[in-house]
C-alpha cells in the first residue's frame, strides 16, 4: 500500500515559500513531539513499542517531511495544556470547529469516529434507567462530544465533566455517571480495568480529528498535509486507519488470552475443521463457483487475520451430517462450522459463547401446498435428515409419527419434497434461503413455524475448551452480527453467469459455422454450376454443428443421426400415401432431412450440470433446459442472417423452435395447438420422443421398441398430431429395424 505522496516537493499546489519554511524546520527540529491519548488508534504493543493508526501516520509523516514525528503519550488535560506550553508539537485528537481554529492552525479531517458509550459489565441497562430518570453521562473536558450529544438528545440527561480517563472510570465504579460518552478510539483506555464495555450510541453520531499545532513556525506543514487532503490523500489515511484498527484488534486479542491459550496456538498452528454442504447461509457448498461459503467462512478469515491459526477442511461437499457429527465426536475435527445444542448432545460437545445467528424450526413445503394446522402434522409425510438437530426436535415432539421418511442430506429431502414422495420437510425457516436466495428455486413457503428458536454457535470436541475459549474472545473482536447480516440479505442471480459460460459455445459455434458458410458462398459463386460441391459443403456444415452438440452430450449426437434416419422413413411414407399434399408439394426433401441434424443444436447453450444430470431434473433446471429450444433457432436465425442461405436454415429453425410443441397445446416454447404447429415439427415431434425412449440416459434406463410404441400411441391426439401417429404405428417395425 503505498502513499499518494512521498515527499512534501511533490504534493501539487506547494509553493516556493512553503518548502523553504520547511527546510529551516529541518534545521532547527531534530523531531516533532506528537501528542496522543492512549488509544485504539495508539497503544503499546506486545513488544513494548507504539502501534496503532497514530504510528502509521506519524511514519507517513516523518517520510514527507523528512522530519521525525515522534508520538508521546500525554492525559487528555495534558495534551490541552501541552499544546499551550509548546511542549507538544503536534497532535490529531482534536475536532476543527470554527472555535477552536481561532486559537489552533488545523487541517480538515485526517481520520473519522463514531461516539461510543462505556459502562461497566453487567451493569443496569442504559434503556432502562432511562424509564427510571433522566441518564447521567460524563464527559472528557474540553472536548466537542458533549456538544454534539447535547443536540442530539435535546440535553435530556446530565452532564458531567472529568479531566481523564482514570476519573471517567472510579465515577462508573461509584456509580455517579451511568456511562462515559467518547470517542470510538477511547475504548482502549478502559481495556486494562476488564470490567467495562463499550457500545456504539445510537442514533449513530459521526465526529472527525484534524492534525493541529499551536505553534505559527509549524504552519506550512499543517498547509501542505491539507493539500495532500484536497489531493487524494485521505483514502490513503483511511487505509491506514483500518490497518491500525486491524492491529488494535490482535494486540486486544493478544493481551486476553492466558498461557495456556498462548501455548496451544504455538503447538496446534492449524485447525482441523469439518463443515456442513448444505445449511445456507452458515455453510454451504456452491456448485457454480465451486467453493465452500457462507457466513462461518467469512467468521473464519477474521479469525486467522486475529490469530494466526490455519484452518483446515477435513470432508468434502458430499458428505452427510451424520458423517461429519461423528469426525467432531471421534476427534478427527476439533471444530464444526455450526452445532446446535440439543439435550441428546449436551456432555459430548461443546459450544462458542457467542451466537452467530438465531433461527426458527419450521416445516417447509411446496407453496402450493395449503396452510396445516398442528394437529394436522400427525398424519403428513415428513422428511427429516439424519443426525440434524431438527430430527432429533421432531421426535421429540412427535414420537408417535409414522409417516416419516430419514434422508442423507437436506438435498436428498428437497429432492423427495420435489417429486412429491413427501409433503413437508422438518427444516428452519433460513433453509427456505436455500431454495428461495441461493438455488433460485421459487415455489417453497415455510408452512408451519415452530415458536421455537434456536442458536446457531460453532461446535467443538468435547476435548477442546482451549480451542473453544480462543474462539470466543476472538468472536467478541468480530462484527459476527453485521457478517450475518449480510448474508441473510444476499440473493443470488446466476442468469448472468449462465450466459456467460454459454457465451464460448455460442460464440464458437457460431464462429465456425460463419467460417463454413463463408467458403460455401465463396465457392458457389465462384462457379454456379457446381451444384453438387455446394450441396456437400451444405453437409460439412451441418455436420460441424451436430458434432458441437455431440461434443457436449454424446447420447444427444448419436439421437442426431438416428432421427435423420427416422424423418426420412417418415417423410417418404408420407408422400407415397399422399397425406396434408397441400403442404408437402412445396418441400425440399433432401434440404429437409439435411437440416433436421440441427433440431438440437440449442442444447451446446444448456450448463453440462443440466445437460448431463444422472437423475431427475428440478423444476427449475426443466425450466432452463426448455430454452435449447429458442437458443437453437437465435443460433440459426444469427447465421442466416450473415448468409444467403436461406431455404434449408428456414427448415433447420422449424425444427428448432417447435419440435417440443404438442397437438393439445401443452408444449413449449410458444404452447402451439393442433395444426398451427409446423407439419415438419410435428413429424419431429414423434420420431424424437421414440428415440428418447429406447435410448440410455443419464436418468433412466432405454425402454424397449415395444414399450415406447405403447407410449407413442398413448399420446395420439394429445400429444402427437393423430394422422401422423397412425402413419408411425403403421411402418413401426421399419423404425425398429433403421435403429
């Protein structure tokens, strides 16, 4: 992180006068004192040296100016007094009012602050008092925050003012003030008593400092500092002040922990964990960008910010919780990302103090699915998932249930809850986040919610209380809260990342057709005679494109070549008994069947999780793999617009488009009925479900010719246009032979 500017000659806007005045401060200072308070922007670290944003910003300023800033510890009374006497040079723990710049020379804002209010621990709560009297707060003498919180609360307390940090302290021991109003970085001053907390004041109040000097031979400096504020500086500054803020909060860590603690992180430098692959937002694996997140991870970063612990996942995003609850017990892991405490697991684990994230028991169910009432559970099919907490609560509650069903994982569950093998799912209502925010699966509700909440806190081997209480005094340094927060308000939108990886094939594929098609024009206008080499190029390309689609989905390539075979039998059954000729007489046969190879070319634009799934798809990925149909004919209509072929491309995008279609208007993509359908799609139509039929999938095993005649006529005249189906279930046998 380097600075904007690295010496006072380069900052813009420095004059002449201002660098000479700051040649002869070089002469005559061997340094500057800079006084500070004890702080959590200033501090003594674990080395006995200062640490902290003062330190970063003395340095900073020491290198421009060529001068040394040396940051001295002085008492609030003592830096006011200081920088009258002329002892102190410089300091950056005042606020710039238009007051104070009568008497000091001071920049704009160097460094921001939130006010905090410190009380002792276990105290009566600050909102309760003040349904008793009026609050009684004190205050640091001569400061502006009285000031500001006096325009906030209307002066609906009372005041009172002390001259330091240690009379703050015996005045909430004594108990005459109920909190001490600061500064956010007055917090540390309280760390050494151990029995103060500090919490941000609400409504938020927001106060800035500014470098100052009372000293009139110190004022090109403070000019030349604002004009590196005017110029960029202060993200720089802000930079460093969340780096001191980073180093406040280790050193804090640090000086909490006992010897014990100091000496397990010293021997066990890496952590064995385990997680879970399916409780979003806590722990989650995601398939799309195939990696392991969710709230606990983002916990787990601070922590090895805080600690300089390794952690190290010890099961992959296939394994059950079951499997996972047994490594922690046996002592395979010394953590889990999240356990709940049930009375079953109360002496085998033990828990973090702090809660990550509270949540409610609910059973979900599809949202068409009506409200059911409690005494209606008793006899619903519910879904539970072995080894979870949920499980262990439903049995509770429910021994006498009969009609439950014990999955693996929760996206066995949702799998059952899907196809209609149960009605509900024993869950949480953050478990709907799942469905709803990350798998953008609309059509889920949580049906009942339990007034039953429980607590998500991290879990560890019943033999790691060290572990377990460097983790907690390390929680209480992190905003866990504000991280959680985050996530339950995340949804994710993978639309973009879809086309995006679509992109390359569509990209390719149209590129290399372009490319064929190019040199079919060349040639064929370089000779117009040469009929016959323009029809086998016409081929070529139309075999390029089927082997892009095979090389996305080899079963799919083989059904290409099948159903070519299959529409030519058809078509010349067709026209030997001479049926719907008013439409037949127009078509180009040979162009036809040629073009019939791209009625799946939509499908090199469908995600390979989708395209090769081994079992049944979801509702949504039904959904989206639906579109091959509308991406084929956007392919083709692209490439004929860059070509003059048009005749056998116009066959090519019937097949495309419409081949799902069905005789009762129930198809996709447009829902055509009857004849409105292409004659061509509906020939389509019948020879692609035959062929799926016989032929091995990832999902299912090939039905024989038999049973997929038996369903072909089944469809007759909902699915199929019924002329056509008789023709098929006449020459069947034909079909069973050319396969």
């Amino acid at each position: 992180m380097a600075p904007i500017y690295t010496s006072f000659r380069d900052v813009p806007g420095v004059t002449q006068e201002e660098i000479e005045a700051i040649e002869e401060l070089k002469k005559q200072n061997a340094s500057f004192v800079y006084g500070i308070l004890f702080s959590t922007e200033s501090f003594y670290d674990q080395n006995g040296e200062i640490n902290g944003f003062t330190a970063l910003f003395c340095d900073w300023l020491s290198k421009l100016f060529e001068i040394p800033f040396k940051p001295k510890f002085y008492k609030w009374d003592e830096i006011l007094s200081g920088l009258e006497t002329g002892e102190i040079d410089f300091t950056g723990e005042l606020t710039a009012i238009d007051e104070r710049r009568k008497t000091y020379i001071m920049t704009n804002a160097i460094a921001g602050r939130s006010l905090k209010y410190m009380r002792i621990a276990g105290s009566m709560p600050i909102a309760y008092i003040a349904e008793l009297r009026p609050l009684r707060y004190g205050f640091l003498y001569g400061t502006t925050t009285i000031d500001d919180v006096s325009k906030q609360y209307e002066n609906n307390f009372e005041a009172f003012l002390v001259d330091n940090y240690a009379e703050a302290y015996n005045m909430l021991k004594s108990g005459k003030i109920d909190a001490f109003i600061d500064e956010s970085s007055g917090e540390a001053a309280f760390d050494i008593y151990g029995d103060v907390v500090a919490e941000d004041l609400f409504p938020l109040i927001y106060g800035t400092v500014s470098l100052t000097t009372k000293k009139q031979k110190n004022e090109p400096i403070i000019s030349v500092v604002q004009k590196t504020l005017k110029n960029g500086s202060l993200q720089y500054l802000t930079k460093l002040y969340n780096l001191g803020m980073y180093e406040y909060r280790k050193h804090k860590l640090f000086m909490s922990l006992t010897e014990k603690e100091k000496a397990y992180m010293q021997k066990n430098p890496v952590v064995k964990f385990v997680a879970e692959h399916d409780n979003y937002p806590i722990s989650f694996y995601n398939a799309y960008d195939k990696e392991f997140q969710g709230i606990f991870y983002d916990v787990l970063k601070e922590i090895e910010m805080l600690t300089g612990l390794g952690f190290e996942l010890q099961n992959d995003n296939n394994t059950d919780w079951a499997v996972i609850l047994k490594m922690l017990e046996d002592g395979k892991a010394s953590m889990v990302s999240e356990l709940i405490l049930t009375p079953q697991r109360k002496g085998n684990f033990l828990w973090s103090q702090t809660t990550i994230l509270t949540d409610y028991y609910a059973l979900l169910s599809k949202s068409e699915l009506r409200n059911i009432n409690m005494n209606e559970i008793l006899y619903m099919r519910i879904g539970l998932v072995d080894g979870y907490a949920q499980t262990e609560l439903f049995n509770h509650w429910f021994p006498d249930h009969m009609y439950t069903i014990v999955y693996g994982n929760f996206d066995q569950a949702f799998a059952a809850l899907e196809s209609g093998e149960i009605d509900m799912v024993m869950s949480s209502q953050n478990q709907l986040n799942v469905q709803t925010n990350f798998r953008e699966m609309p059509g889920y509700k949580a049906n009942v919610v339990f007034d039953y909440p429980f607590e998500s806190k991290f879990g560890f081997n019943k033999e790691e209380d060290i572990l377990g209480s460097i983790i907690d005094k390390t929680l209480r340094l992190i905003d866990a809260k504000g991280i959680s927060n985050q996530w339950i308000r995340k949804t994710f939108d993978y639309r973009k990342k879809l086309a995006q990886s679509r992109l390359p094939w569509l990209i390719g594929a149209i590129a290399l057709l372009l490319l064929v098609i190019a040199l079919v024009l060349v040639m064929f206008y370089r000779n117009r005679k040469a009929g016959r080499r323009r029809v086998a190029l016409q081929n070529t390309i139309l075999e390029t494109m089927a082997e892009l689609v095979e090389y996305r989905d080899h079963e799919t390539g083989g059904h290409i070549e099948r159903t070519s075979k299959y529409l030519k039998i058809l078509i010349d059954e067709l026209l030997l008994r001479g049926l719907y000729r008013d439409q037949t007489l127009s078509w180009n046969i040979n162009q036809m069947i040629l073009s019939a190879q791209l009625h799946d070319v939509g499908k090199i634009a469908i995600d390979d999780s989708i395209l090769n799934k081994p079992g049944k798809l979801t509702e949504a990925e039904f959904e989206k793999m639906k579109k091959h149909t509308t991406f084929g004919y956007e392919i083709i209509e692209r490439i004929q617009m860059k070509s003059n072929e048009k005749e056998f491309l116009d066959y090519a995008k019937i097949f495309t488009l419409y081949h799902h279609e069905k005789w009762n208007g129930k198809g996709y993509p447009h829902g055509l009925k009857g004849e409105t359908i292409p004659l061509a799609a509906r020939l389509m139509a019948i020879i692609d479900v035959y062929d799926a039929l016989i032929s091995k999938r990832p999902y299912k095993e090939p039905f024989t010719h038999e049973e997929a005649i038996k369903i072909i006529t089944e469809g007759r005249g909902t699915q199929f246009d019924p002329v056509l189906t008789d023709l098929f279930l006449s020459i069947a046998e034909r079909f069973r032979v050319s396969g």
